[in-house]
C-alpha cells in the first residue's frame, strides 16, 4: 500500500477521511518557506494542509499553492489570522522583511496574541496534528486541552539548534560568555562552537529578557520541547550526529525532513533563457550570461538582516579589490523611524562607497532589494556563493555544488559557518576581528582562496561533491529526501482520529 492510500483510512463511522495536518509558521520568509515546501510534500502525499499566517503573507505564498487548489486528491486550505493592535509596532507590518531589529519583540507580542483566535481554529477545524514554529511556545498547551498532537518544525540545521537550545542551557539561569563559547555536555563537535564576539549578543537576546520580560527566550524555546515529536529541516548526510545529540539529549523522537529545496531546484545548473524572467529580470540576466562558466561569485545575505554602512564599505571594496566579477545584493529596511521607504535603489546607492558604482560597472552587478537567489545560484556564470550563512541559502548553495565564503551575521548563521567550514569542508570563512568585525582584505582574501587560488582546490572540490551527492542520492525522486518524508508521514499517521 502507498503512502498516499495510508494518508485516508475508513472511520467507524464508515466515513473516508485524510489526513489533516495545520501548518503555523513564524512570521518571518525564512520560516515561511520551509514550511510552504513540506506542505507541498505532505499534500502530494494525500494529505489535507491547514496553512495559517497573517493576511500579507498569506497573499505572498498563494501563488506557491496555484497548482494545488484544483487538483483531485490534493486540499490546502490557506487561513488569514490578522495580527492584533500592538502599540509601537507599524499596523502595515506582518512579518520581519520591513522591520528593524529592535522592534522584533513587538512583532512577538502581536503573535502571542494569535493564541485565542488559534484556540477556536483548532475547535473548529479539528486537525489531526498541528505543526508549529518557535515562536509559538503556547501551542503544545493549547492544542493538548483539545487532545490535538503537536509537532515543533525547526527550520535550522541541528548543529545549531543543539548548541544554543540543548536543555543543559536552560539548567543555569546565571550565564557568562565563556559558558556559551564552549559546547554543551556530549556536543558531538568541539569545531563547532561560538566566536566570542557572537557569544555576547545572545547573554541578552537567548539567556535574558531582551525579547520577554516574563520568560527568557532559551525557556521559551525549550517550552516547544513540550510536544509529540520535533521535525527539522535538516539530513543524515550533512548532520547526521547532531540530528542523534539533539534527539538524545531532548528525549523526543527528532524527525529529519530532508533539505526541502524548491521544485525547481534540483541540484541541476540549466542555462536561463529570457522566456523565463520577467522584464525586471533580464538587466542582471543578460549581465550574467556575458561572463565567463563560473567565474561570478554570488553574495547576498537573506531577507533578515541588514548591513551596517561600514560593512557595506569593507565588503564591496574587498569584493572591488579582489578583481573578479560578482553580483551582490543589498537591502536596506523598509521600515525606519521616518517612516516606509519604497525607494530601495536610491538607499542602497546612497551607502555604497564613493566613486563604487562607476568604478565596477564592468566588474560587478548591484541588485537592490529583493533578488531570485535559485535563479542566480544555478546559473552557469555563478562560480561560488558569498553567503551570511542563512541555514536555507546553505542548503541551496550546496545543493547546487557551489563552494562558499561564510560571512556571518547574526543567530544561527556563525555555527552554520563553522559547520560548512570545519566539518564539511565545502567553504572558507572570511577572517574577523576579536570584535567581529572584518576588514575589506579578509574579504578579497576568502574570495580569491574559494575561486582562483591553489589553497582553494580542496574546497571546490569537496563542494563539488556535495553537489553530486544532492543531485544522485538526496534530491531525485527515489531519493533520500523522499524517504524522509514518507518516515515522517508514518508517524503523522498515528495521529489519525476516529470520527
């Protein structure tokens, strides 16, 4: 029997029902995506999908569903849930894109009030499991009060979330820097561990009440602990240990499901044709297609952070000094003090370094704002991937075989960069000061190590190899990525209910 003929089963009541599962992200793109894509995959399967977010980036992720919503055997249903008032926080904002770092609490506080809309969802909707996102630590209690399981998604690698969230964390409410430098008891990996400089900012933010005055943010992760089960977004192949520590040391059964790269994204490098970009596409398209097989290096740094003046600086005159083509994205906020700002381009030009623009014009490629990062990637003129270490932008530029230079920003993305660097062997990371900052020659430095220099050899190598190994064992369709997910739905199934 398939798992598409498990998914819907004969009640008692002789009724035919499938299996509903409710999907509640995190407000923010990058938690956003993994669930849309696992709901792909759970729905491919038979199963009903219950997808709930705010209005905004419900209207966002339609388009993602436009192929499901008339197909036989296949239901998502896409839920609106309007955030409520809170004072200080901008009522055009839902989600992390257009907001500034210090008024991230308030977008927490208008999802923790989502908890009694929640409530009556699940009265009336009765799914058969719900999975949940971080920043809904209530979710467990609520749902268990109606006898509905509750799975935790994480959408961060293990190595991380292990690290920062193991529940040793939460046994010392008095910690120091030098507690978080080191790993915690039984940490399969000592190459893994925080800089200095990424320890400070988390004794505040993870381990004090920068983000709750009634609960540390490391309490309120381990709350999701409170669960049937966690799933993450992650492999054996790539993290195989830390999958085994986290699912040791939380006592929950940790479900690996898979990398969930996009459809489109399938570890192959086609060429692009105009046909399939649209007009505002084509300026950095053609750019691309006028240089050299992988000679461009890609840099980009995700839908959540920004780049202060001065790294802006140091990062494009060492993208300038290093003399080879690349492409570079640059956001700036939509939201400030001031107001919304639409002008992306004039802001992004404004912080750019005097004279940089003209100087490059035949070297680099400025895109302000949003950028189709998979486009970018796979195409045949990108040689290697510049990345803030996003734990999504990771799995995206591996699976593609591109080799990385790690500059990390902010949470997860220092361990990340330890990981692709000392484990996997697949990137190099640009050199920092004790304070965290870097200079313009570390960057030209990591850059022409990974795409020119002898030092790099191994790195392009092992790279490639990791590309070869998504493209013929974790990506076709017999493959491991789809093997993961018919393991989850194995256990999703026990969830069924009896109607």
């Amino acid at each position: 029997m398939s798992i598409m003929e498990l998914s819907s089963w004969s009640s008692d009541s002789g009724k035919t029902r499938q299996l509903h599962v409710m999907m509640f992200p995190w407000l923010a793109h990058g938690h956003i995506s993994p669930f849309v894509e696992l709901s792909k995959r759970l729905a491919h399967k038979g199963i009903n999908i219950s997808f709930l977010s705010t209005p905004q980036n419900i209207a966002k992720i339609r388009p993602s569903f436009a192929d499901y919503q008339n197909t036989p055997g296949i239901n998502v249903q896409l839920l609106e849930l309007p955030l409520p008032f809170v004072k200080g926080l901008p009522p055009v904002i839902e989600s992390t894109a257009d907001l500034p770092t210090h008024l991230m609490p308030l977008l927490l506080e208008a999802v923790n009030g989502l908890e009694k809309p929640f409530e009556r969802l699940l009265h009336e909707l009765s799914p058969d499991c719900v999975l949940f996102d971080f920043a809904q630590d209530w979710a467990p209690s609520v749902a268990s009060k109606l006898g509905i399981p509750t799975i935790f998604f994480i959408i961060y690698g293990a190595a991380y979330f292990s690290y920062d969230f193991s529940p040793s964390r939460g046994e010392d409410k008095q910690f120091r820097v030098e507690d978080l430098i080191i790993p915690p008891p039984g940490y399969p990996s000592s190459a893994v561990s925080l800089r200095l400089s990424e320890a400070f900012p988390r004794i505040n933010a993870f381990y004090g009440n920068d983000y709750r005055q009634d609960m540390r943010i490391i309490d309120h992760v381990l709350r999701c602990y409170d669960g049937q089960a966690i799933a993450i977004k992650s492999c054996y192949e790539l993290e195989g240990k830390f999958i085994e520590y986290f699912e040791k040391v939380t006592g929950k059964q940790v479900f690996s499901v898979g990398p969930l790269l996009p459809d489109d994204l399938n570890g192959h490098r086609p060429g692009l044709t105009y046909k399939d970009l649209s007009e505002s596409d084509t300026h950095w398209s053609r750019w691309l297609e006028k240089q050299a097989p992988s000679s461009v290096v890609f840099a980009s740094f995700g839908s959540e952070y920004f780049l202060s003046k001065e790294q802006i600086r140091e990062l494009t005159l060492g993208l300038e000094e290093s003399q080879l083509p690349f492409v570079l994205v640059l956001r700036v906020p939509s939201y400030s003090e001031e107001g919304i700002h639409e002008d992306q381009q004039r802001q992004v030009s404004a912080s750019l370094p005097e004279g940089f623009e003209s100087r490059i014009q035949n070297k680099g490629f400025i895109i302000s704002g949003w950028a189709p990062q998979k486009e970018i990637l796979s195409h045949p003129s990108t040689g290697a991937f510049l990345t803030h270490c996003g734990w999504s932008s990771l799995m995206e530029g591996m699976g593609l075989g591109l080799p990385l230079i790690a500059l990390p920003m902010q949470l997860d993305q220092g361990l990340n960069a330890r990981l692709i660097a000392e484990e996997l062997k697949v990137g190099v990371e640009v050199g920092r000061a004790i304070d965290g900052s870097f200079s313009r020659d570390e960057v030209c430095k990591a850059v022409r190590m990974v795409m020119v220099e002898d030092d790099g050899r191994e790195v392009r190598s092992k790279a490639k190899q990791m590309g070869d190994l998504f493209r013929t064992s974790i990506l076709p369709t017999n493959g491991s990525q789809s093997r993961y997910i018919d393991k989850f739905i194995i256990h999703l199934l026990s969830f069924k209910k009896k109607i």
